[in-house]
C-alpha cells in the first residue's frame, strides 16, 4: 500500500511539474512572442524584432465606467515628442492582454495607450482615451507633458477592436485627429449585423490611410464564401471572424482616394492574429506617423507584402 500511494504520489508530483512547465513556457512565449513569429521578409523581420529604445509603462486608474483604466507604454527617456497610438481591445480583452505587444511597439518609438474597455465597437473608449490625452499633455505636473504628439495618432484594434476603430474614425468627435488606421481580423458584417447596431460600420466614410489584416486559419476565415451563406448546425460551413470575403468587401468599400491595403497571413488564426502582423503593423505606422518612406516601401504595388511567400491575398492601391 505504502509503495502504491508513493507511485501515485511521483505521478502527481510529475504532473503538477508538467503543467508549471508549461505554464512557465506558455509565458515567455507570450512575453517574447517577437521571437517565435515566422517572418520574411526584410521590413518584416525588422520591424517585428524589439526596436532599440528601452521603455516603460505607467497606469492611470479612472472614475470612467468605460475605461476604468489607461495604461501606457512609453520610451523610457522622453526626450522629445513622441507619436501615439491608441488600441482597442477584443472582445472579453483588457489592457493587460496586449502588454507585450505594447511594449514592443514602444520600443520603436511610439507611446502606446490602451485601457480596459472589454468591448470596444463603437470606438466611445478610444475618443475618450484621446480626451484624456489632450488633458495629460497639457499637464505641468504630468511626466507626459508636451509629449504626445497629437498630429501624429494611430488607432489599432484587434476582432471587435475593428468595429471600433472603424466607428471611431466615422462617429466619434475626435475621429478627424487620426492620421492612420490598423485592423487585426475585424469582425465581419456577417456578425456585427446578427450583433446589432451598435456594431455596425459603414468603410464608405472613411479618409484615413487604413491596412487590414486577417488569417487563413479556421477560425478567422472559416469556409463561407460570401456573407450571404447562414451556417446551420451540422452543415459543415462556419463563417469565421473575418473571411476573405469580408476583406475584399471592406476594400471595396472604402473610397478610391482612401490608402488602403489588406493582406492574409497563412497558417494565422483569430486568438493570435495581431501578434502575427505586428511588423508590418509597426513599419505601417512608422510610415504613416513617422514619415518612414522605407516601410511605406513595404505597402506599395508589388512591395515586399506582394512578395513575401507567408502571406497571400494582398491588395493595395499604394502606387
């Protein structure tokens, strides 16, 4: 008996050291996650490693029930203006989510601002976490004041954070302060119309130089071939996150004089997606933000976007 439960007792011990492995995996991956993404190209593999400036982050707590919280991530010696981008989470996501993924951004010289607001759609948190912005960068007392520059602001989001940054561009005060929009996997208008309203978003009005992304994986591109396909149980069709289909709609959708680009990243499913693009995501911003021409390079007709053998339906009217 006493040899039996010391067997057991080793079997345990394994297991509980198994699982903490993991776990102990599990989070350097997610905090160094710039190390395990597949890339490329050259812009690509650039941009996607950890930029050279060290950073750090400071949070704000709020009275807002939207935003509970602001968390940015920041250059450590803020020496100069900086420019800023705001993101909006997924569904069910906080700020703490993307943390290394803002660390990283920051690490190429932007200040990146996010908060807790779990959903995001109708880019309300984003235009009030400008609000809050123009307030701190006029603070005396503040160690950002002076030091957003707020001709410079991206947003970014991720799932329902395309809703939002949509939404914000379209329906928000602030909207005509944003100089360059990213969208990770956003959610297609086979869902935000079973959603409702509040989802909804009309590319039609939007002016802003604006990449979207998504994956090739089942959960992000599902197998539906158009939006007018209704899955029903059993049937084997799904209509993923953000289908091809619903990429070229919202291509078509925005106006020919809108910079635009969208491009699939193969093997690359919904939870992860926004880790995935994130180089072409940062040199997207540099471009737009910092006047980096180089990176800009990347987006155009036949760029290294077009090229690079991981992605697959790219489209772009950058000349």
């Amino acid at each position: 008996m006493k040899k039996f439960l010391k067997i057991i007792a080793i079997i345990v011990l394994i297991v509980v050291i198994g699982i903490i492995l993991l776990i102990v995996v599990a989070g350097e991956k997610n905090s160094n996650y710039f190390k395990y993404v597949e890339t490329s190209g050259e812009i690509e593999k650039k941009y996607t490693a950890m930029g050279s400036l060290e950073v750090a982050k400071k949070e704000y707590d709020t009275s807002d029930d939207l935003l509970k919280k602001i968390v940015i991530w920041y250059p450590t010696e803020l020496r100069e203006k900086y420019p800023v981008v705001v993101w909006a989470n997924g569904t069910g996501s906080k700020s703490s989510t993307y943390d290394s993924f803002f660390k990283h951004l920051a690490s190429w010289g932007f200040i990146v601002v996010g908060n807790d607001d779990e959903n995001t759609r109708t880019g309300e948190s984003l235009n009030k976490t400008i609000d809050f912005l123009i307030q701190t960068n006029d603070a005396e007392d503040d160690i950002f004041y002076q030091k957003f520059d707020l001709d410079n602001i991206g947003i970014g989001g991720h799932s329902q954070g395309g809703p939002a940054v949509f939404n914000m561009v379209t329906n928000q005060p602030h909207g005509d302060k944003i100089k360059a929009i990213y969208a990770a996997s956003p959610t297609s208008s086979y869902h935000t119309k079973i959603l409702g309203e509040e989802w909804e978003y009309d590319l039609s009005k939007i002016t802003v130089p604006i990449f979207m992304t998504a994956g090739t994986g089942y959960f992000d591109a599902g197998n539906a071939e158009s939006k007018d396909i209704i899955p029903k149980d059993g049937d084997g069709i799904a209509q993923g996150i953000c289908p091809l289909w619903s990429l070229e709609e919202n291509f078509a959708a925005l106006p020919e004089d809108t910079e635009k680009v969208i491009a699939r990243k193969k093997n690359t499913d919904h939870g992860d997606s926004y880790l995935q693009f994130d180089g072409y995501m940062t040199a997207w911003f540099a471009y737009l933000l910092k006047n980096d021409n180089k990176a800009g390079e990347v987006f155009t007709e036949n760029g290294e976007l077009f090229n690079n053998e991981l992605y697959q339906d790219v489209k772009t009217n950058i000349k």
